[in-house]
C-alpha cells in the first residue's frame, strides 16, 4: 500500500468508526449502548489499533470524546457531571490503550530490524545457504547460491535438493542425508557437482546440519561455496602426476635392462673396474623405478586400482623376508624381531611387505643418530598388531594425524635432510584400511616413534 493512502487510512479508519458508534448509541433501538456508549467506543479504538496502529487508536480516542461531546452529551439523562467524568476515564484509558500498541509496535520494529540484520548477514555471505525439509524439500534459498546455481530466474522453491545434484553423486548425497536425519552423524560434509547455468556442471563444497528439532529453524541447512577452480586444478594435477609416472616408467625399465646387459658384457670381459660404477648406476635407477612405482600407486589408491592379491599368509615369515633383505643394505643396523610364532593373516603379502618396507625405511631415515630398530608382533584380541619401533626425531604431537595424507611431510623439518614425497604413508595407511585393519603412531620427540598397524587374524594362534 502507498504511503499517502496508509496515513489517510490512519485517520479515516478511527474517524468513520467514531462516527458509526456515535449513530448506532443514537439510534432508539440500541438503548443498552446509550446508557453506555464508551464502552462501544472502546470496540472503535481496538479495531483503529489494529488497522491502523498506535496513531489510530489515539486519533480513535479524540474523535470519540468529540462526537460524544457533540452528539450525546446534549440528550444524556444521567447528567453531565457523569458525562464529563465518564469522558474524562474514557479518555485516560483511550490514551493508555494507544500507549500499549505503540509499545508493541516498538518490540515488532525492532523484531524485524535484529530479522532483517540476521537475513542480511546470510543473503550477503559469500556462502550460499539452502534450507530443506527432511525429505530435501527446499523452502529457503539464499541469492549467494543462485547467483553460482541454477539461472537466477528459476525458482527452487519447493523443489528437491537431490534433483540439483550430479546423477552419479545424488545416490551417495541421499545416503549422507538419511545418516544426518537419523542423527547417525552430527554433520554432512559434502563435496558435489551440480547444474549450474548454461547447463555446466559446478562443484560446490559444503555442510549440511540437521535444526529439525529446533523450533526457530525447523530446517536442515545446507551451507556452500562454489569449488570448481579448485576441483578443477586438482583434477590437472592428478592428472599431471599419472601421465608423468607412466612416461617415466618405461624408459626406466629399459635403462634398468640395458644397465644389466652392460654389467654382464663388462663381467664376461673381465672389466672389472667398471663393475662398482655400473652397480651404482644400477643401484640409483632402482631408486627412481622405486619412486616412480610409489608414484604410480598414489594414483591407483586414490581411483581404487591398485591390484591386490590375497591368500592366507604367515605374516611371520614375511616380515622375516623384508628383514632380511633390510639386513642386507642396512649391514651396520640392528634389527630386533620380537616374533609371535607362526601368526596367519588373510593379506596380499607384497602389499604387507611394501607396508612394512616403508616404515622400516621411514624408521631409517629418521634416526639418523641410532642405528637399532626394533620390530614386534603380538596379539589383540582378533587382532595382531605388527610394529616398527625406532629411537630417531620423533614425530610433533600436531603432526600425527596429518602424516597420513597424501603428500603430507611435517613442515618443520629440514628438506635437505630428509628427502621423500610424503607419500609412503598414504600408501601404507590404504594398504591397511583395505586389509580392513588399521593404521597408527604412539611418538616421543626427539626420543622416537613406533609405527603399528592391525590386521585381522585368519585363524587364533595357540
Ligand atoms: P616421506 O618420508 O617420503 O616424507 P612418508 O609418507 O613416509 O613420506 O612420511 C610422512 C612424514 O611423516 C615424513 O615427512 C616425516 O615427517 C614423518 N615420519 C614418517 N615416519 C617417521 C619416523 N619414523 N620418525 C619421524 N618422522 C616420521
């Protein structure tokens, strides 16, 4: 409504509802009213304050008195000694009314004022917020979010969160949603695609909380940012780091093949002197088709393709194997092995032996100072727990979980020091986790770490 005709209807309201109860106590056929018209003028002053506010129901209470005074007053029987004193109450309750909207028009302004700040932060916020029912019914959507979703003109009201989501992702997404309402989980992250304008797909990032159950909300709340640079140059270096590996894998391979047809040709014609060097070169290049094999297998865990192969194995035996072959480049290190007999898991033993041949070269390098390892194996319940204990830097408690990560190494340390990629760990830690055990450190800086993981028993060891 306009401004002008909101202000006429604030004094025509009162001043027609005046009029109106004025006639109905002047008319013959209402005598009740006569012999109490203030109290129909009250129904005026009520129903002024609710069209047209607090100014109303005063104006109502002025124009009341007025008529009263020019209408009734002249044929009140009573007389006008309790005419005045009736107009004069009338009056001061009239007022007190209209004091009482005024100061709940007040509490409402302000109401709306502290709404309109709390609506502004999140209609402003970089983040967009996306409020659902639990069946993902949309009934709130922030403009952030349909500034980077779908065209501007289209209107999510009342649709389905899911049907914004990737088809390939909307199964996975229902799923988080269901744990979320089943308060299986206290949040939903989330990372997904979803159709964004022009029909591009757009990754967005975010979390999901469950207010059901809070009265002032009584939604889930998604709240996102738009991710797609980011995905996006993750993607290129994922990228980059699989077609790298695999074009330095075959040349590696041929340098390793012609370095031993070079070793055996220098042997046969006794060129002996050569022989340390050409071992040198071979010993390198199996380090960088080491490096790169490691390489090759980030990727494969993280698409799921590395190979695994598994059988009943005697875990004794094969970190025996691993030890030994250890022994045999580390000659001036000790390796205590503190076995359990014979102990049988169900494992893909080359992946086990990779596992145990990253700590123990972790173990090695980051004791520079102590040359004693020490590995154990015993019992947990269904479980046995394999470690690999060292003396060397330790590990910083900030840093225990973070080591684990891809390409995780602790900032600290010094480069130059310590070489690595950061990424035996990773390897190791999946390794484990599709053995269905479990992977971790108990450390003291500067005094040494002990690496474990858990692998389920394939049979009780007597
Ligand atoms: P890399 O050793 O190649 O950096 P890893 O994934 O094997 O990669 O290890 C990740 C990080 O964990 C290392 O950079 C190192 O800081 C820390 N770390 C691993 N093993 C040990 C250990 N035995 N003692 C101290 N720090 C370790």
């Amino acid at each position: 409504m306009h401004k002008s005709q909101k202000k006429a209807l604030q004094f025509l309201v009162p001043m027609i509802l005046a009029a109106a109860v004025t006639w109905i106590t002047l008319h013959p056929f209402f005598e009740v009213s006569y012999r109490t018209p203030f109290l129909l003028y009250f129904g005026a002053i009520f129903i002024s304050a609710a069209i047209g506010g607090s100014r109303s129901s005063i104006i109502a209470t002025l124009s009341c008195v007025i008529f009263s005074f020019l209408f009734i007053l002249p044929g009140y029987r009573p007389s006008a000694e309790i005419f005045g004193v009736a107009t004069f109450i009338f009056m001061g309750e009239g007022l007190l009314v209209s004091g009482l909207f005024r100061r709940i028009e007040r509490i409402q302004q302000k109401l709306a004022e502290s709404e309109q700040r709390f609506r502004g932060i999140i209609e402003k916020s970089a983040e967009g917020t996306v409020m659902t029912d639990q069946d993902g019914k949309i009934g709130y959507v922030s403009p952030s979010f349909t500034k980077f979703l779908i065209d501007v003109t289209d209107n999510l009201d009342g649709k389905q969160i899911q049907s914004l989501i990737h088809p390939e992702q909307a199964e996975e997404f229902q799923d988080q949603l269901n744990k979320l309402i089943n308060h299986e989980i206290a949040e939903m992250a989330f990372i997904v695609q979803v159709m964004a304008k022009e029909g591009r797909w757009i990754w967005i990032e975010g979390v999901a909380m469950d207010h059901l159950e809070e009265k002032s909300i009584r939604s889930i709340v998604f709240q996102c940012r738009d991710v797609t640079s980011r995905i996006e140059l993750e993607m290129q270096k994922e990228d980059f780091l699989q077609i790298t590996s695999h074009e330095l894998k075959t040349p590696i391979t041929s340098i390793k093949g012609f370095i031993q047809v070079l070793k055996k040709k220098h042997v046969n014609e006794g060129r002996t002197q050569d022989i340390t060097i050409i071992d040198r070169i071979e010993n390198q290049s199996g380090r960088l088709e080491h490096l790169i094999e490691d390489l090759l297998d980030v990727t494969r865990v993280k698409n799921g393709e590395l190979p695994y192969r598994f059988s009943i194995i005697d875990l004794t035996e094969c970190i025996t194997e691993v030890i030994s072959a250890y022994q045999a480049i580390h000659p001036d290190y000790t390796f205590v092995f503190l076995p359990l007999g014979s102990v049988k898991v169900y494992a893909d033993k080359d992946r086990i032996g990779q596992v145990l041949t990253n700590l123990l070269n972790n173990a090695i390098k980051y004791s520079p100072t102590v040359d004693r390892l020490e590995i154990s194996v015993s019992r947990e319940g269904a479980q046995i727990k394999t470690s690999v204990k060292d003396y060397g830097i330790g590990i910083p408690v900030a840093y225990r979980q973070q080591i684990f990560e891809r390409f995780y190494r602790i900032p600290a340390l010094p480069k130059e020091a310590f070489n690595g990629l950061g990424i035996g760990l990773y390897i190791s830690n999946e390794i484990i986790k599709k053995h269905g055990g479990m992977m971790g450190v108990e450390s003291e800086e500067l005094k040494g770490s002990e690496f474990w993981f858990k692998l389920n028993m394939a049979q009780p060891v007597d």
